[in-house]
C-alpha cells in the first residue's frame, strides 16, 4: 500500500515538473537551444 502512495508522489512531481517546463516554453521564458531568439542564454 504505501508503494502505491510513493509511485502516486513520483507521478505528481514529474507532472508538476514537466507543466512547468512546458509553461515557461509556451511564455518564452526557456532557451530552447537557439541563443539568438532569448536574451541571458549561456
């Protein structure tokens, strides 16, 4: 029972993690690679 609790915790970090990612690249806030189009990329 409790591994079914901690796979759940898991699950719900990496979908948090992964909105977040898509959030910032959908607002262009993430440097996708390609220097020229951000400002402050490496």
């Amino acid at each position: 029972m409790g591994t079914v609790f901690v796979g759940g915790g898991v699950i719900l970090v990496i979908f948090l993690a992964v909105r977040s990612i898509y959030k910032d690249k959908k607002s262009g806030k993430a440097c996708s690679g390609q220097c020229g189009g951000c400002k402050g990329c490496h």
